[in-house]
C-alpha cells in the first residue's frame, strides 16, 4: 500500500499532491496551510484540472476522506490554483 506523508507547494502549475497507485487510499487527509486557495481534482479522469472545474480547498481549509470498507481514489488528487496564486499543501494518505 502506498504511504504519502508530505507537503507540496502548488501554483499555476498543475500538480500531483497524491500520486496515482496500483493501490486503493483508504484514507486522505489535505490541508490548506497556505494563503492562496488550491483546486482539487479526485477523480482519474482525462479532463483537464482548472480553476472553474476543481474543488475549491480555501486556505486554512482541510479535507479528510476515510473509507476503511471500500478503498478510494486510485487515480490520485491534483492541485492548481488561480493565475499569480501559490499555496501549500499538507498531504497525508495511505
């Protein structure tokens, strides 16, 4: 099973804040420790992270995802977040 136990700075850029794993999480747990707000994208899917179609994770903000039953997120979570706009991110997972 693959552990993250990490802090990412993100930007304009998008980034991988979980990486995708061959694994199931089954538990993730992200907060915003930064001043900009970061968008979030969960699912393993081939449209492209922005602004307009990511969750919003404001700053001072966090989002825990527990699911002990039924494993989640194999395609990992990305993050962006809006022109001139930085943030960091606390990640934890397993």
């Amino acid at each position: 099973m693959s552990l993250v136990h990490t802090s990412r700075t993100v930007g304009t850029a998008i980034t991988s804040i979980v990486p995708a794993s061959g694994d199931n999480y089954e538990f993730i747990a992200i907060a915003n420790n930064g001043s900009g707000t970061a968008y979030l994208k969960m699912v393993p899917s081939t449209v492209t992270l922005t602004v307009a179609n990511g969750i919003p994770l404001a700053s001072g903000a966090s989002i825990l995802l527990d699911q002990d039953v039924t494993p989640i997120l194999t395609g990992g979570v990305s993050a962006v977040c809006d022109t001139g706009a930085t943030t960091t991110l606390a990640v934890q997972a397993y």
